[in-house]
C-alpha cells in the first residue's frame, strides 16, 4: 500500500482534500476538478489522464482545463503544503 494512504500522510491528505473541497465550493466547481486544476498549472505537467465510472463522474471534472486559482487561493494550498510537508 502506497504512503500516501498511510499515516502521518493520510491524514494530511485528507486535509489537502478538504482545502480543495473549500476552494472548488467558492466557485461551483467539484474537488475532482480542483485537484486536477492545480495539477495541470504545474510547469512540467502538460496533460492530464482522467476518468471516471459514469458520466456524472466526468462532468464533476471537466471544469478542470478552465479553472483558474486567484492568487490568494494558491497561497492558501501553497501555505498548507509547506507547513505539512
């Protein structure tokens, strides 16, 4: 099992998917779509691969290729990530 899914870091995880979740809420967007919104803004990510098991699942990410993070918002993830490395 990957550590990602193990404490300490599950924990910290799932605080990073609920900063996500708070983010996605303030624009109407899903959590899917945030976490793949922040991944692609990556300099070295060019794509991304996704998929889903129904097309209501697909909806809840296709927002992702045009959401935009005010700069406030990345401070507030990049902030987090620093402090729980």
């Amino acid at each position: 099992m990957s550590l990602e899914f193990q404490e300490p870091r599950l924990t910290r995880n799932l605080q990073l998917a609920e900063r996500l979740r708070t983010i996605g809420n303030r624009h109407g967007r899903f959590p899917g779509e945030v976490a793949i919104a922040w991944t692609l803004r990556l300099p070295a990510v060019t794509g991304a691969i996704v998929g889903g098991w129904s097309p209501a699942q697909i909806d809840g990410l296709i927002g992702a290729a045009e959401f935009r993070f005010s700069k406030q918002e990345l401070a507030e993830i990049e902030g987090f990530l620093r402090q729980s490395p």
